[in-house]
C-alpha cells in the first residue's frame, strides 16, 4: 500500500480520498479552507496537513483535485507548493480538469525536477466519486501511468493512459463536448414533450432503449420535469470547462459551433441564477 497526499476536499476529492483509506492505503489531506480537511480525518483518519508542500513531504504519490488552472499552480508551485515536498521518484497525479497548457507547464516542471507527472482529469460526477466507479482519462510517461493507477483504481471503474503529457485533458475536453450536445438535445425534447401535453416520464421509459438512450436521459430527466437541480455538476463549472474546449479549439484549428452555441445557452442559465444549478438546467431557458 502506498503512502498518498491529496489535495482538494471538495464534493470529488473528499470521497475520492475516502476510497484510498478504505483501500489500505495511509492518506494525508490538504484543503485550503482547513475545516474541511478536518472534517474528512475525523470521518476517515488519516492526516491533515497545514500547506500542499507538508501534505506532499515524504508521499510515494501526490494526488490533486482542485478548481482550475490557477488553483493548480498555487497548489503545485511556490514555497508552500506540493513540488517544493515532493521526493525524486515520487508522482504527481492530477485529476483536476485544466487546460492541456497548464499541463504540459507543470509536467516539465516536475520532470525537471526528478518527479513524475500524470493529468487524470475524471468523469463520473459527485456520484461517481461517492461510488469509487469514476473514468479516468490519462497523459504523461506510460511507465509513470503505471506505477500510478493501482492507486487510482481505489476509486475509478475504468483507467486509460490515451498519450503524452495532455492527453488526458484532451480527452476530458472530449468528454465535456459530448455532454453539452446530449444535455442540450433532451432538454429540448423534454421541453417540447411538455409542451406537447406528453407523459415526459413515460417517453423516457420507451424511448431510452432505443437510440436515443443516454446516460444523460437515464440519470437527469426526472430532475428536469421535477424543475430540481441538485443532483450533480454545477454550471459555473461547466462553463469553465467549455471554455477551455473552446480555447484549444482556437489554437489547433477545430470547429465546435455546437458547443459554442450551448456554453452561450449556459451564460444563459447564469444570468437567471443558476451558476450553482446542475448542467440539466438548460431546460430552464426553454420554459
């Protein structure tokens, strides 16, 4: 079993580092706002540590699951930094969604230094996380995959190395494009139902067995027709995800007019107070 720091308590990193303690594994947590890093020792054990670099001091593994670009820096670089405690042969894994730019930056870095570096952005959502059944899409050095994902394995349900250094967060990027379209489509088709005088849940019950079936439909159509959105991932961050596709689209010369068009129907959503809504609340707009 190997010695893990993790960083970031938030609705995915806390039962993230839950699973690795249920797994054998000895845990110490950072969190920015220290009450939570409390908080999750006192239900799991384990350690706390005041700064990302005294959490990463003496880890066979550093594992972070933070906001975005900015947030990773601060907990990777600096005198507090994780990098500044890593140990030559230690490895960074980081399951934060970011740019593949940040990536590329930070894994330089470490390779520099004397440690490894692998972007594992995930997919799956509190749920996911709650569960231990995440995706996760990985870059970097193969050989530094595969000393990292037996670790990861502690909370995922499939794990792939798909290339270098990026690779991950490309496909993450991938993943989010896929998301913005499907969402899109059956708040559309929910909404129309509605309007149509339809049994919204009854077409579901028919209709997600055939072609049209998702794991979208599956998972998010009775928080749409309840007008509930609790259950999952926020807008806010959704949108910072897809401007991340929307900028790497920019630089490699890829066209995305669906997802343009969507992050605009979520800006949408922002502006009538749903940042903290789940992304299902599209339906909203077509009220």
């Amino acid at each position: 079993m190997a010695k893990v720091a993790f960083l970031g308590m938030g609705v995915m990193g806390y039962p993230m580092a839950g699973h690795l303690v249920s797994k054998g594994h000895e845990v110490t947590v950072y969190n920015r706002s220290p009450a939570k890093a409390e908080a999750w020792v006192t239900e799991h054990g384990g350690k706390s540590a005041a700064t990302p670099r005294e959490a990463a001091m003496g880890q066979d593994f550093v594992m972070a699951c933070v906001g975005n670009d900015d947030d990773l820096r601060a907990v990777c670089t600096g005198p507090d930094g994780a990098f500044a405690g890593m140990a030559k042969g230690a490895v960074f894994v980081d399951h934060t969604t970011v740019s593949a730019q940040v990536t590329r930056e930070l894994e330089a870095v470490a390779r520099e230094a004397g440690f490894a570096f692998v972007d594992a952005p995930v997919s799956g959502g509190q749920a996911g996380a709650q569960n231990g059944v995440l995706s996760v899409m990985c870059g970097g050095a193969e050989a530094d995959y595969a000393r990292a994902e037996p670790v990861i394995a502690a909370y995922s349900k499939i794990c792939k190395h798909l290339g270098e250094s990026g690779a991950g967060q490309i496909a993450k990027m991938m993943n989010q494009i896929c998301i913005a379209g499907l969402v899109q489509g059956l708040a559309e088709a929910l909404a129309f139902g509605q309007k149509a005088g339809m049994d919204g849940k009854a077409v579901v019950e028919v209709i997600s067995g055939g072609a049209a079936g998702s794991w979208q439909m599956m998972n998010r159509h009775n928080g749409m027709l309840a007008d509930k959105f609790d259950y999952g991932f926020a807008v806010d961050w959704m949108r910072k995800d897809l401007g991340i596709c929307l900028a790497t689209a920019n630089e490699i010369g890829a066209s995305l007019p669906v997802t343009a068009l969507v992050d605009q129907f979520y800006k949408d959503v922002q502006r009538m107070g749903g940042g903290r809504w789940d992304t299902s609340s599209l339906i909203k707009r077509l009220g």
